[in-house]
C-alpha cells in the first residue's frame, strides 16, 4: 500500500481499499500507521506522499517569496483576529499559509483547513484540534477541493462552523470583489464563508484592481479585508459602503497610538 501512495502521490480510502481488495477500515488503520510512520500524510478520506507534499512545498516556498515582506505584515494583522479558544477556518495559499505559522502566542484552536500544508505548519502549542477537509488535491497549491463538511460513522453530515474564517484571495475589484483563478477553490472558499461568524480576507496590494476567473464573493461577504497598504479609492470607497474594515499596518499602528 505504501508504494501505491508514493507511485500515484495521493489516493483516497475508498479507492485503495477498492484496488487491494480489503474493508475501508482496514485501509484507514494502515494509513493511519503509515502516518505515524512518517510514511506518508493522512488527509480527511485519503493520503498524500511525502515526494508529493516536498516537491510542492518547494513550489510554496518560491511563492512565499513573492512579496514576502507584506505577507508577513498581513499574516501578523489577521492572527490578532483570532481569539484564543476559537474556532477557525483558513483556506489554501501561501498568505494563509503563513498566518498558521504565526499563531505561535494563541492557545485552545480548534483549526479546520484545506491547506495540506497548514497542519505542519501550526505551532503545536496553539492547537486544541485539527482538522483536514476532503477531496481532489490540487497539485498546485497542495489543496483540498471538494465539500467543506465531515461526516458521522454513520454517513450523516455534521452541520459545522466557525468563530472566524481567514480567506486568502487572488484578487479584490470594486465591481466583481473577490475572485481566485479556480472554479472549485471558489466554491469551497464561499463554502467557508457561509459557515463563519465573521470572515477576514487576506490579500496582498497586488491583488488590488485585479479580476480573476471564478468569484468567490461581493465584498459585502467580509467583516475585515486585511492589506499591507490601503488600496485606490475605488476600491476603499467600495469596501466602506459594504461595511468591510479595512485593516493595514498604518492603520494597527493609528489604534495602538490612540
């Protein structure tokens, strides 16, 4: 089973235990031992091998690159949102990505993702649980695609939330207001909108001014956008007539003083 995972580079439950002949629970348990094994990477329904997780790590960290310095500004910004104790949800990419490494003074969170990378990446001292969603790994960014839900043992779906959903996007326009480059990754990041109490938007200022293929909300969606700048006029003028905040390192600065 193990050099299954490594030749095909991510598999589900379902389907190994459909090549090897055996009950999904023992495929559950094997994985979960191959897991501990360090293997390979137990996902919610499935696995990813190690080859695949390194070499699109490798990918994430060129990314990570771009525009470093405002990621990390963003990522400090957005992890003074989370509340200890809370629940939250974050989404694919490297924005995203480096808030979970930045949680390091939080404690008690509950942390649902699709983000592959984002369970290594949390401080161990801040979390409470973790939790992966489900389906088609996108190479690319070494996110899930499918449904944002879990299921009981016995195949109902548990209605689920969150205090706080930390979405990263691809671009912020007046008009179209946040858009990413996937269909699915869309979907799923309205998914976890719906289910949040409040939603922050994690973009970089050059992301401002831009339209992608898919949509992912209006801007009215989101309690918070958080930026390293403000953006053009158009767009902060669009954001205040939505009620979205606006939250900046100029602007964190202001509140400290005051």
């Amino acid at each position: 089973m193990a050099a299954y995972v490594a030749e095909t580079g991510q598999v589900t439950v379902s389907a190994l235990a459909e090549r090897f002949g055996v009950s999904i629970d023992t495929v559950r348990r094997d994985l979960d031992q191959l897991s501990a094994d360090g293997v390979l990477v137990r996902t919610y329904g499935g696995a990813v091998s190690r080859s695949t997780l390194a070499r699109t790590d490798r990918a994430v960290d060129q990314r990570l690159s771009i525009q470093e310095q405002e990621k990390e500004q963003i990522a400090e910004l957005a992890a003074a949102l989370v509340e200890d104790g809370s629940t939250i949800m974050i989404n694919g990419g490297t924005t995203t990505l480096a808030l979970a490494r930045g949680l390091s003074q939080h404690r008690e969170l509950t942390v649902a993702t699709n983000n592959l990378l984002v369970p290594a990446a949390l401080p161990s001292s801040a979390i409470r649980d973790i939790y992966v969603f489900g389906g088609a790994v996108r190479a690319l960014t070494l996110a899930t695609i499918g449904p944002v839900s879990f299921r009981a043992n016995g195949g109902a779906e548990l209605d689920i939330s969150c205090d706080l959903a930390l979405i990263g996007v691809g671009a912020v326009s007046a008009d179209a207001g946040y858009t990413t480059s996937n269909l699915a990754e869309a979907a799923m990041m309205q998914e976890m909108i719906s289910r949040a109490a409040r939603v922050a938007i994690l973009a970089d200022s050059s992301k401002f001014g831009r339209r992608l293929f898919a949509q992912v909300s209006e801007l009215s969606a989101a309690d918070y956008l958080v930026t390293d700048t403000m953006p053009p006029p158009d767009i902060r003028d669009a954001l205040t007539e939505a009620g979205v905040e606006i939250i900046t390192p100029a602007a964190a600065s202001r509140r400290n003083a005051s």
